[in-house]
C-alpha cells in the first residue's frame, strides 16, 4: 500500500488520491464493508509513515590516538574527514582493551499495529458529508458493534435458552442500557437478510412493535426507517427513527448496523430535499435513543453443500414398501380409489413438511439504548428480556425457515424487487467461500456454542 505523501496539509499524492476515489465509489455502490476496510489500511499507513534515516550527525574532529600502559593520550588534528554515516539508531559498547566498537542487537520492532485515527486528515475530506466521511463513520461504527460482540466485560449472563439460545445484558456507564442475543437458527442466510431488509413488516414476526415505516430509501442496502413498540401503561409507547445499512462483512459473513438518524444525515444523498425525518412525540409516543443496534449473521454451514433428505416420500405408501404399488380398491367417484387419494393427500402435506432448513446461522443481535427513564425496574428489564429477547430468535427461525416463506408477503417482495436482491444473492455467492464457512465456528462461535453445535441435527434441503 503507498504510504501517504504530502504536498501540505490539504493535499494528498496522486496515488492516495486515486484509493481515495475508490474507497469513494465502493462506497456509493454500497459497498459499506469492503470501503471500511480499505479506508482504514490507507489510515493506517498515514498514522505510521516510513520513518526517514536519521540525519548525519556533524562530524568531529579527526583524532589521533596513543595507547600507554595507564592512559589514552587523544590528540587533535585538523586535517579534513568525511562524514560519519548515520547510525540507526544502533548504540555501540568499546571493549576495554581494544577501540573497536561492538553493535548492540536492534530490539525487535512493535509488532501491534497502531489504530487509525479516530479523526480523518483535513487532507483526505473537509466535508462532513463526503463519501470518505462517511465511510470513516462506518468504519466506527461497525469496530465498535463487533467489539461489543467479542467484549466479555461487564455482561450478565441470563442463562440459556433450549441449549441455543443466549440472552445477555449490561447496564453502561452513561445509564444507557444494552442486550445481546446469541443462538443458531436453522433457514437459509438469504432469507435472514430478506427478513431484516424489509423494515415495514417487522410488526409480522418482531416483538413488541406496534408500527414500523421506511421513510427513505438513498440506496439499495441502506434506509431510513420508524418504529413504535409497545410499552405498558402508564408510560407512553416508545419510538425511534434509525438509520441503517448492511453488507458482506470480512468476507464470512453478513453485518448490518442501525442506529439513531439525524436530518443530516439525509445531506448529499438522493432524498435530501424530497424526505424528512418525523417530528419526535408523534401519536403521543416518546423517542428512545438507539445509540448502536447491530445483527451478525454468520452461516455455519456450506448451504452449497447441503442436499435434499431422501426416503420421505417413499416410506409413506401405506406400508407396502419403498418403490411398491400400494393396493388399489374399487371406486365410483371418478375412477379415483379412496387409496389413491389418500395417498395423493399424504404425499402432498409430507413434501410440503419435508422442506429442510437449508441453512444454518448463529445469529448475533446487539442493541445500546436509552429508555428515556431514570431509573428501570426490574419489572420491565425483565419484560424487555421476556419478551423481547428470549424469543426473538424464535420468531426468527419460524418466519424465516423456506416453509414459512413460500406464498408470503416475503416471497413476493423478493419477487417484485429483483434489483436488490439478485445483487444480495451475488454478493453472497462469491464472497462466502466454503473455506471461510468452514473457518466460521472457529473464529466466531465460544466454546459452549461449539458443543451446541455438535448436538444439533444436520440441516437438509
């Protein structure tokens, strides 16, 4: 990667100019991830440049030196010498009984690499609202989520749930309040994503939501979005309006990020002047802050590998044996046995129940909030965990499963947008290789959900 080199502080050389014009277009091709990662390597060399050599230190005076038995008499010439080279910061040790100098071993350099900044370079965007801006946002933003995915401090743990199913909570610093489910779910990733990308029908599956809206739509995988969620009287139902986006992240898995949108926000994109955001308190509700809100869909299986159950059909013939005809019995309705329809009926409801799964994910949900309350009673840490929490994966597995999806209102919004979502079939297809699957359980899954996954039934077509 070239190092960044300065003309003065508000310009850049060619070559960082042309990452710069990169990172900016993967970025508007919504390519959140991918710009992420290149915008914070060209950080990192601009933080830490290739040091320069030393400069040569003036040279001294050329000595002649007389050894005795008890002293060394130095004297001084002025007949001219040349340059001493540079050190390198190399420090020398004299032996006692010779002149010679001995380097010392170079200590080995820091092998961490040092963080970008969490400010970019007046030289790189002084627009708040430029692609690169934005960008280096993103990159905060999706560091911080997956850090609070990794991080073990401060959690409490709140048991698990069906051996899968993992519900955690801690109370930060500032007051403000955040939960972290964990677990596998058995449906394919693609209907994972269909499932969070279509905002306005969270009310059909996610709990406790009365009302969700899409206000803005600046490209095809981020939005602007509204919604209301149930809370128990007295209080007033809460709200939020979000802005969020997702994308293929680190090659092995997806991530998508939400969090409170402001009106700039809407600055510099296709909606700026034709969308605003709704006025706070609408319909008598009060607005929730959601500081960071993340879901990290890691599949666990190669789905491309997965084949169909067989035997299903075959063993429900009425008893007479796979590949058998089963016995006929006379009939005046049309010619059709009572046999024949039966097993038509039968065959019918097992092909429909024998759809496999055709996937494995450990979803990861993650959401900081404030409640605009002072204090939370239990009562209501305790619904949120209830009733929220606990069963979100399990509206998940249902709602996103290939049987649950055939005929529904899903199924036709993926038919009728093919712009979005056979880009997101793509994208799947050529950056989740099998062998970063397979890498998946390793790197992501802790120890108990890799005995967990060991347990679970193989997933079929």
């Amino acid at each position: 990667m070239a190092s960044l080199t300065m003309d003065d502080e508000n310009t850049v050389s060619p070559a960082v100019q042309l990452q710069l014009d990169e990172i900016s277009q993967l970025y508007l091709d919504d390519f959140f991830a991918l710009a992420s990662t290149k915008l914070e390597g060209l950080l990192k060399s601009y933080v830490s440049p290739p040091k320069p050599a030393p400069a040569p230190a003036p040279p001294p005076p050329k000595n002649t030196t007389e050894t005795t038995d008890n002293a060394v008499v130095v004297q001084e010439t002025n007949e001219p010498t040349e340059p001493m080279p540079p050190t390198n910061n190399i420090s020398t040790s004299t032996s006692p009984s010779s002149s010679t100098t001995v380097p010392e071993p170079i200590a080995p350099s820091d092998p961490s690499t040092p963080a970008p900044p969490t400010q970019l370079p007046p030289s790189f965007t002084t627009d708040p609202h430029s692609p690169i801006s934005r960008t280096h946002r993103i990159t905060q933003e999706l560091k911080q989520v997956c850090k609070d995915f990794e991080s073990a401090e401060g959690w409490t743990f709140k048991s698990w749930k069906s051996d899968n199913d993992q519900c955690l909570y801690r109370l930060e610093e500032d007051g403000t309040h955040s939960f972290r489910v964990e677990g596998f779910v058995d449906a394919p990733l693609f209907n994972l994503l269909a499932l969070v990308y279509e905002f306005d029908l969270f009310p059909l599956w996610f709990p406790l939501l009365k009302t969700a809206e899409e206000i803005a739509v600046p490209s095809r995988f981020s939005k602007f979005a509204r919604i209301v969620a149930w809370a128990p009287w007295p209080m007033a139902d809460r709200e939020c309006v979000l802005r969020g986006y997702g994308d293929v992240y680190d090659g092995d898995s997806v991530a998508i990020f939400a969090k409170d949108a402001v009106p700039a926000d809407l600055i510099n994109t296709p909606c700026e002047g034709q969308t605003e955001l709704p006025k706070e308190g609408l319909g008598g509700t009060c607005r929730i802050n959601v500081n960071r809100c993340g879901f990290h869909f890691i599949p666990v299986v190669d789905e491309k590998s997965l084949q169909r159950k067989e035997g299903k059909e075959g063993n429900s013939d009425g008893g007479g044996g796979p590949g058998k005809t089963p016995p006929t019995s006379t009939s005046n309705d049309g010619g059709e046995s009572k046999t024949q329809k039966t097993t038509r009926s039968t065959a019918s409801t097992k092909t429909k129940k024998d759809i496999g799964a055709g996937g494995r994910v450990l979803c990861r949900v993650f959401f900081n909030i404030d409640l605009k309350i002072a204090l939370l009673p239990d009562f209501l840490l305790n619904l949120i965990i209830g009733k929220f929490c606990w069963v979100i994966l399990t509206l998940v597995r249902k709602y996103a499963h290939p049987n649950k999806m055939i005929g529904s209102e899903y199924e036709k919004r993926i038919a009728g947008n093919s712009e979005v979502y056979n880009e997101m079939r793509r994208r799947l297809e050529e950056s989740l290789t099998s062998e970063n699957i397979h890498n998946n359980v390793i790197k992501y899954c802790n120890e108990r959900q890799q005995e967990v996954l060991k347990s679970l039934k193989p997933v079929h077509l």
